[in-house]
C-alpha cells in the first residue's frame, strides 16, 4: 500500500515537471541577462518600481540606512558599539571587545552565522538578498534612485545611452559620476570608521592627506571601489562575485519559499484581447521583466540572477488590478505550494538545520559567559634555572604575558594555588584598559614542600579578593 502511495506521488510529480517544462521557456539557461549573445555586457535599465511591498523595502532600507551613518557614533564607555580593527586584532561587538585571544569565540560565532545562513536559505531562499544586503540597499535604494532622478526612468535612460554626444548627455553624465563620486566617498568614510573607529577618522582628515597617508590612499580605493560597483559593474556582484547565489542550487529544494510564478494558474499565457478559451491568467504583458533588477524572467522558474527583491511581484499585482484578475500570480511560494497546492510544512531538513544552530547557538551563549575579563599566559625565562637560595629555598623566573579585554585599568595580585610558597613580583601587576601587558616575577619555595624535579604549578590572579583567571607553570629544582 505504501508502495502503491510512493508510486502515485512519483506519477504526479513527474507529470507537473513535465508540465512545468512544455509551459515555460527553458532557453534562458543557456544565456545570461546580463551578457549579449556577442558576449558583450549588456546594461540593465529596469522601470522604477512601485507598489505595497517596494513600500516596505524602502521604509527597511531607509531604517538600515539611518542604522549604517549612525551606529559609529554610538559609544559605549567612550568605545564605539561595532569596531572591526583588523589591524590592531579588535573587534568590538555590541559593546563588547573581543581580542585574538577570543578566536575560538569568534571562530564559533561565524560557524553559528553560516548555519543560520543555511537555515534561512532553506526556507526563504534569497530573502536576504532582496531585502537586507548592504548591495541591494546602496543599489536600489540610494544609487539607482539618484540615477531616476539625474537620467529619468528606464525609457529616459535607453534614450540618453543612444542619443549622441551633446550638452544634455555631457552635462548628465558629468552629474551623475559626480553624484556618484560623491556618496562612494561617504560611504567609504563611514566604512573606514567602522575599522579604526569614526573619531580617528575625523581627526585625520583634520591633521590633513599627507600626516596619514596611507589611511587616505584606503580611503580613496575604497572609494573608487564603491564607485566602480554602483556606476559600472552593479549587479555583476551578485551574479559573479557573490557566492550567497550559487547556494541556492545546493540548498533549496521543493519546499523552499521564495519569488515564483505560479505557472500552474498563469500558463498557457494569452494577450487580454485573445478569445482563445482555457488560457492562463498571464496576459504576457512582460511587467514583471521591465521592472527586474537582473534583468531575467521570473516566469522561468527559479533561476540564479533573481535576488527575491519582490519589484516583479508588485508590477504583476497592478497589472492583476487592471484587468480584474486575483493577486498572486507573482508570489511567494515553494514549488510544492505552486504545483501540487501543499502548505508549507516543517521538513526534516529544517529541523535538522535548527537543532544544530539550537546547539551552536546554546554553546556560543555559554562561550561568552564563561569568557574572562583578563587572559593570563605564564612561561619559564628562556635561558634560565633554578637558583638557589639561603634557607633551603629554590626560586624560579617566569614571564606574564597579559591581556586586559575589559576599558578599565586592573591591579592583579598572584597567588600559589596547589602549594606553599611565596611569589615575589618585580613589577606591580596594572594591566592598562584594553591593551597587553607582560612583566615578570619570581616563585620561591622550601626544598621540603618539592617532592620531584619538576613541579606544576597552580597560580591564581586576583582582582579586588576575586580570582578572575588560573594558569599553570612548571617549577624546576635540583635532582632529589
């Protein structure tokens, strides 16, 4: 019986796929939106989009922008929230600084994010894409709409590429670099500040180009980078650079949710005035293509170019308007939902996926509250022994090596855990605020409390009576 049941869902699927495949043009996978069948690059204008849910893309896109400018002048004790210093190995997270001796920490909080990422592709697709990468944002939301406005709409834009060579195109040109220039440069600016931090680039445009060089020589190829994306290459990054696409091919499956046609209502497409019976809701009206970013045809199918960014949706949603149609023929949707009308269901990939970020994400949580506020490392003095000492006592050099990961100065004091003796600091322990700190000192013991020649040693530090941190050490004394 449950054979008989496997071999009927089998039949059926096999049938839609081969409906799928009679309905919808397959040609499009031989061939890139983007490039010309010469091989040339062919340019994108797509028709300024509109409707309910470019609404909410701009309302979270203008909440991410004010997010961006702002957060660097965000502190926290004098700090910025958010800090990545490559090059000093520090890194700021909500507050709290994380140093190269927390990579295990870090290592584990990206291991937990890629899972996450996988998790949300499963079952979204490329929501993430469309809707919060910095990319699309800057793109759609800030660069493109300045483009409306400088060279008009997608007509306008196809106009002005054709027209020769005079005053009109110059001066539009010349504008739009210019405009371009401009906010690549502020945005260079804010993304230099989210790497040594706002303030210091603040004060290095002060003290001028020449005293700090080379931050401004970073700052300009930023700049030109960010220019160079938005004016020219655009949506090539998520085609060819972005490797979030070709995910989808490894992760989504049927019941992934994500931009579709529902082909099943819309095929066999007919234009409105065709009296032809039995066709499909499509009027082929070629809304949904004019108005895509990547320039591909959502009624294809799934396809790499797409970035679920919704524009097709809201151009087929008016068009459904105007001829009295329901909405949805653009939608999202799984293949399941589409072909064989099943509600999206919890699949066994999905729990899987969210039972190990449930794990990542419970060991990552106790990672953090365990973390020490000072890591402490300890070693013998190259090159030196023992020395011994009057009343029967043996003493040893050791090297501390200090990491202060909290912004206050701490006063550390070392103490013998696992055995009597005495420790006798060369230095006084003050760790700056968030800086190393190395010193040395020596361990003094009685020949009576060494059982063997080498010994390990427990030593606590202590702040205020409070063990913050143990380490360990080897003590060597004289053959017994």
């Amino acid at each position: 019986m449950q054979q008989n049941h496997n071999d009927i869902n089998s039949n059926d699927n096999e049938r839609v796929a081969n409906l799928k495949k009679e309905l919808l043009d397959q040609d499009f996978r031989d061939a890139v939106g983007t490039i010309s069948k010469e091989g040339n690059r062919n340019y994108i204008y797509p028709q300024r989009p509109f409707g309910k849910l470019y609404n909410l893309r701009s309302y979270f896109s203008y909440f991410y922008l004010i997010l961006f400018f702002t957060l660097p002048f965000i502190k926290i004790e004098g700090e910025p929230i958010f800090l990545f210093n490559v090059l000093e190995g520090k890194f700021i997270f909500f507050g709290q600084i994380f140093w190269p001796q927390d990579f295990f920490i870090f290592a584990i909080g990206l291991l937990t994010f890629l899972v996450f990422v996988i998790l949300f592709t499963v079952a979204f697709g490329r929501l993430f894409c469309g809707w919060a990468c910095p990319q699309t944002i800057f793109m759609e939301m800030v660069f493109r709409k300045i483009e409306y406005w400088i060279d008009g709409d997608a007509n306008q834009q196809k106009k002005l590429k054709a027209m020769p060579w005079n005053a009109e195109k110059i001066r539009k040109r010349i504008t739009k670099m210019v405009v371009f220039f401009l906010v690549s440069f502020l945005i260079a600016n804010f993304f230099l500040g989210y790497i040594i931090g706002i303030d210091r680039v603040g004060l290095m445009v002060q003290e001028g180009v020449f005293i700090h060089f080379g931050v401004f020589s970073s700052l300009m190829i930023f700049t030109f980078i960010f220019f160079f994306v938005y004016y020219w290459f655009r949506e090539q990054v998520c085609l060819i650079v972005c490797p979030y696409g070709r995910l989808q091919g490894v992760l989504l499956d049927r019941n992934s949710i994500l931009v579709a046609y529902d082909y099943v209502r819309g095929e066999p497409r007919g234009k409105l005035s065709d009296p032809t019976e039995n066709k499909g809701d499509c009027i082929h009206c070629s809304a949904c293509v004019r108005v895509c970013p990547t320039g591909i045809d959502i009624r294809n199918g799934t396809q790499l170019e797409c970035v679920n960014c919704t524009a097709c949706i809201d151009a087929c949603d008016e068009i459904m308007d105007h001829i009295d149609k329901p909405k949805g023929l653009i939608l999202y949707a799984s293949e399941n939902n589409i072909a064989q009308k099943q509600k999206t269901t919890y699949t066994w990939r999905l729990k899987l996926y969210t039972g190990v970020l449930v794990l990542l994400l419970s060991f990552l949580a106790v990672l953090l509250i365990t973390r020490d506020d000072v890591s402490a490392r300890v070693l013998r003095t190259p090159g030196q022994m023992y020395q011994k000492l009057p009343e029967n006592k043996i003493s040893n050099l050791y090297n501390i090596k200090l990491t202060n990961k909290t912004r206050r100065l701490i006063h550390l004091d070392l103490k013998l855990e696992n055995i009597e003796g005495e420790i006798k600091l060369i230095n006084p322990v003050d760790v700056p605020k968030e800086s190393y700190y190395q010193t040395s000192f020596f361990v003094i013991l009685k020949k009576g409390v060494i059982r063997k020649r080498k010994t390990e040693l427990k030593i606590g530090l202590y702040n205020k009576g409070s063990r913050v941190e143990t380490t360990t050490a080897i003590f060597i004394a004289p053959s017994l």
